[in-house]
C-alpha cells in the first residue's frame, strides 16, 4: 500500500479524547514522515496540542454553530486529502465531515456508529469490543496499512509554563494534585469526600493542591472543598492554563480525579492517577497507562442500578445516575493514596 500524501483527521473533542488522538499522529509521523497531517480540533483543545511539530491546525469553533462549520469548509476549500479520518461520531462532526474531501473517509465500525455516521465515511476501523478509548483511536491507521504498537505523546510544555509551576510549590514535599470536577456533572465525588482524603494526605506530610477551571460549577466545587479541609490546600482553580496545568503535572506526585481530561493530560506525562470510576468504566475510558491507582467500582454500580455485572452490559455504558459516586467511599481512596504513595517515585 502506499504512502499517502495527505491525511485529515477530524476530531474536535474533548479534551481527554484528543489526548487520545496525540499517539496516532505520533504513528503517523513516524510511519510517513512527509506526509502531511492536517487536524480539525476545538477552540480549547487546540490549546493543548495545536504545538504539535508537523500538524497543520484548523479550528472548529462548535459554539459558532454553521458559521463554526461553514470557516472550516473555508479554510479547506479546494484542498483533497488522500483519507479523511472520521474519529467522532457526533451528529455535529458527522455534519462538519460531508464539506471535507477525501478519497478514503474512514469511520467507526457498525456497532461504534450513531447520528448518521455511516453516511459519511466509506471504510470502517475493525470492529472491536474490550478496547480503551485510546486503542480505538489507534486502530484508524489499520485500514491504512499500518498498526499503532508504539504510544507515545510527546505534547510540548513551554519553559514558560514549566518556569510558572516551579513558582507554584516547593520541591521538597510530595504533592497531591485534586481535580474534583468533571464536565460531567454526576462523575462528580462528594466535597467532603474529597476533604476527608486532602485531610489524610496533609497528616500524611503532603503538599495537597486544588486545580481546576474557571467556570462557576468548579469555583464552587472547590469552594465547598475548601470549607471542609482542616489545613488550607493551594487553590490553583481557575489560575492555570492546559499548558500550565501539564507543567504542574510534571511536577507533582499523585493526581486524584473523576473521569475526567486532566486524568489522560496526567498520563500523558507518566504522573501517577488516583481515578474514581462507578459512572464509567476504567478499562475503557481511565488513564490508559497504568489503571492500578484507581478506585473501580463501575461492576458495583452496574449491579445496582441495571440489575447484572458490568460483563453482561454493553461496552462503553455510562452509569451516569444520581448517587452513583457515593459507592466510592473515602476509605477507598486512601486506601489507594496510600499504595500509590508507598510505590518508588519514578
């Protein structure tokens, strides 16, 4: 097969699927160095990876609606890649892919498909259960000849970013990182929980630091942490930026979070992930790397709201139901905390 000159790869969001996309053009790259890579990614998103070497960005801006779309047939306009690949299936970018042209539009297998996504594309990556979030990204080379056996990120962090996180904390204490918001708002672990394992950390003679974004839904979250913490953490909510959040990631020693995209931005720089997963399920969507630090407790949450084991629900189900994070307790997590703090710093 041959190489192709040109390659489209349109996947927007969000921020811990895009994370996701960053060793797929690793592949890429090193398969065919002088093909070139064009990548339709959000406006945040882009923040993120837009750095990339070898990566020519074009924003869709979701929020602009059909004028985001109709910029982005603009940019493109007269230009035909030799395969197109198609890694979300939303209506949105099923919609946004029909003013793209490409000889090969490659999709998501039948079972992977939703909102008219086989009317867009002309090939399919193989049809797979079991598979993480990120092996399923990987698999769009496959139908181009190759096979993703290598992961790699590599996502650039400015010195400047690195230079604002030394400023943030010391060297000389373990560090805690809590990422307690998820966009998805029933992902989301009790305040006091969250507290209560801050709390045990701070005895235990860490650093414990609050991150997040500036939207209201986190202020609050971590306000309401805040109130419950017997020693104030650092409060970095809404003070960083994703560069400076993957700086901070590299610095510290342990991050605790929901599922979530600062979980897969943490992985992506090797920093151990303390997960909490009963909404979704780690083996697909936790931090790919290592998964030994997370709290499962998705096979609990299956039997009690669908009634079966998490084996006989379909793959990918989300159990996104009030009350469903209460079956983590905190003495889960410090359990967790604790073996992750005992297991030899890289």
């Amino acid at each position: 097969m041959s190489a192709p000159a040109s390659i489209c790869l349109l996947r927007t969001s969000a921020i811990g699927d895009v994370t996701h996309v960053v060793p797929l053009v690793r592949t890429l790259q090193r398969a065919w160095p002088q093909a070139e890579l064009t990548w339709i990614v959000g406006k945040l998103e882009r923040k993120l990876v837009g750095d990339l070497p070898g990566v020519d960005f074009v924003t869709f801006d979701k929020g602009a609606g059909w004028a985001g779309m109709r910029e982005v047939h603009a940019t493109l306009k007269g230009r035909r890649f030799d395969a197109l690949l198609q890694m979300q299936v939303a209506l949105r970018s099923n919609l946004l892919s029909l003013g793209l042209k490409a000889e090969r539009r490659i999709g998501y297998d039948h079972a992977r498909s939703k909102d008219l996504h086989g009317l867009v594309i002309n090939e399919r990556i193989p049809a797979r259960s079991g598979e993480h979030v990120l092996q399923a990204i990987g698999s769009f080379c496959e139908p181009l000849g190759l096979k993703q056996a290598e992961v790699c990120w590599d996502i650039p962090i400015s010195e400047e970013a690195h230079a604002w996180a030394a400023q943030q904390w010391p060297d000389d204490q373990p560090v805690l990182l809590v990422s307690p918001t998820s966009s998805h708002a029933l992902r989301n672990w009790r305040p006091d929980r969250y507290a209560t394992v801050m709390n045990h950390a701070h005895a235990r003679g860490w650093r414990t630091v609050l991150i997040g974004g500036p939207s209201a839904m986190e202020r609050n979250m971590a306000d309401a942490i805040l109130a419950r913490c017997r020693q104030p953490p650092l409060d970095l909510t809404g003070k960083d930026t994703l560069k400076k959040l993957m700086a901070m990631f590299c610095r510290a020693q342990l991050l605790l979070t929901p599922d979530s995209g600062p979980m897969h931005m943490a992985n992506s720089v090797g920093l151990k992930v303390l997960g909490l997963h009963a909404a979704s399920n780690p083996a697909r969507s936790g931090p790919y790397s290592d998964r030994r630090w997370c709290v499962d407790r998705y096979d609990a949450a299956s039997r009690k709201y669908f009634g079966k084991p998490a084996s006989e629900i379909p793959w990918g189900s989300k159990i996104e139901k009030p009350g469903v994070m209460d079956l983590i307790e905190a003495e889960d997590v410090i359990e967790r905390f604790e073996a992750a703090a005992a297991e030899p710093q890289k």
